[in-house]
C-alpha cells in the first residue's frame, strides 16, 4: 500500500485473506467494499450502470462497488475473463470508462484480490497482463499452533478490529507514498536491478522476462521496505527481499527447471551477484 500498488492474495478458503483487507481499511480509515466474484458476476456490477429515472427524466450513473478506496475482490479467479477485464482500467489508471464517459475513482485506491487454488473447481486463470497489474503476490499460510489457539479462544477478529479504529487518515497514507518516492536509489543499486531483470529475460530461468512496469513495481516496494525499515536509501537486500513476492507471479519458469515459481525466483537471485 505504501508503494502504490495492489495485492492479490493466493491461499485456500478460511485463513483469514478477507479479515486481513478488512482490518487494514480499518486501520486506516479507508472506505471499504466487498466484492464476492462468482462466474455469473458482469462487469456492469461491478463498476456501475446509468439507468433511467422518470422522475428526472434522464439517465442516471449509479455508482458500482469498485468506487471505493479499498476494494476486495474476493475469489477473483471465479468469475469470467470479461468481468476479470473490467478490473484493468480501474487498478492501473485509477479511473473507469462506462458508456464512453471516464470517472476517476477515490484516492487512495487499493485493490486486494483473492484467489482460490487454480486446482479447485470453477477457477478461471487470471490472464498475464492483469496478473502484471499486481504489485505484490503473497500466501498467508495456516497459522502457527499459538496463534491458531489464540484465533480459537479469542474474541470475533473483525470486532476486534472495528473497536481499535483508525490510526493513520487517508491524507496522511498519501503524503507516506509520496514520501515513498523520495527514498534515494544509488546507480549501483539501479545496475543490480537492471541485472536482476536481464537474468528474467535470458531465458535461462523464465519463459519470458519481466517487463518495465514490474520493473518499476519491484522499485517502488524496495523503497517502501526501505521507509518500514527507517533508511532514506534503498539497499540491495530491500530488493532481494521483496523480489520474490512481487516477481514470481509474472514469471513462469522454463520447464526444464523443476522448481515453483518463488524457488526459481530465489535461485536467480544468488546466481546474479552483487554490484
């Protein structure tokens, strides 16, 4: 969220991904909506519909969902590629086109997708241009013994979150992203970038490479990890740090590597070497 982007989520039904988007809307006193996707879903339910008023004797647009400043896209890889498509405008131009009139949406806007296993039944694959709209991928995980029996005896999760309120305005996320894009980045730390991404893209490790704008993605995260971290600098570790969660999901590795994505990711990351 720091560094401007969108966050798809990939786990199996249950380990809290919807708890997660909610209590961060919380938090930081963000408007919040919630959309299940199901295969019947269209993209007018989404993003909205002008309908005919008589008494105004006009069209009017009613808003859809997807204006908000968090949208949880919940199971998105369940509905159809249309409506999955609907999505595009709004998570890269920040705005969306109905009826040939264009509508900015709020700032901030953050999108937290979830996507079940491609294995399970009814899952559409999300397509690889709107899989490179996302900043980051990542998996909760089952929770570790103490924290299951804590989930177990505690109180609603989601009440606990509604009851400790906001502790950052959406004006002041916005003024920390923009502080974000002042974090110093060295001509070394660029050359280990550049040589990260010609690795992804010699056809060693991946099918195809990553492209400039998840160049531009992973840049914008080290410098966010490297604000959380309380440096004015962005260090090679930020990047090594979080490559995988915001490279792997664009990559598909070539088939003689027999390794998952993010190990595949990992195992270029120690063969490049350091500027």
């Amino acid at each position: 969220m720091l560094a401007g982007g969108h966050l798809l989520i990939e786990d199996v039904p249950g380990v809290g991904k919807t708890t997660l988007a909610h209590a961060l809307a919380i938090s930081l006193g963000l408007k919040f909506s919630r959309v299940q996707f199901t295969a019947d879903l269209m993209p007018s339910d989404l993003v909205g519909v002008s309908v005919y008023e008589r008494s105004k004797e006009a069209f009017v647009f009613h808003q859809g969902p997807v204006f908000t400043q968090v949208l949880l896209a919940d199971e998105i890889n369940r509905a159809g590629p249309k409506t999955q498509s609907a999505l595009l405008e709004a998570m890269e131009e920040h705005q969306v086109t109905v009826e040939n009139d264009t509508r900015p949406l709020p700032h901030p806007f953050f999108v937290i997708a979830t996507q079940n296993p491609t294995d399970q039944l009814g899952t559409y694959p999300l397509p690889e241009s709107q899989l490179d709209r996302f900043l980051m991928c990542i998996t909760l995980g089952y929770p570790d013994r103490l924290s299951e029996r804590s989930l177990l005896a505690g109180e609603d999760r989601r009440h606990a979150a509604e009851r400790a309120g906001a502790i950052m305005t959406p004006a002041e996320l916005l003024e920390a992203q923009a502080v974000v894009m002042k974090v110093h980045v060295s001509e070394a730390l660029l050359d280990y970038l550049q040589a990260l991404i010609a690795a992804t893209r010699s056809g060693q490790w991946f099918v195809e490479g990553l492209s400039p704008r998840a160049g531009i993605a992973i840049l914008r995260a080290a410098r966010a990890r490297a604000l959380l971290a309380q440096r004015d600098y962005v260090a090679p570790d930020d990047v090594q740090a979080i490559l995988p969660q915001t490279a792997a999901h664009r990559l598909v590795p070539v088939a003689s590597a027999g390794r998952g994505r993010v190990e595949q990711v990992r195992a270029m990351v120690e063969a490049v070497g350091l500027p």
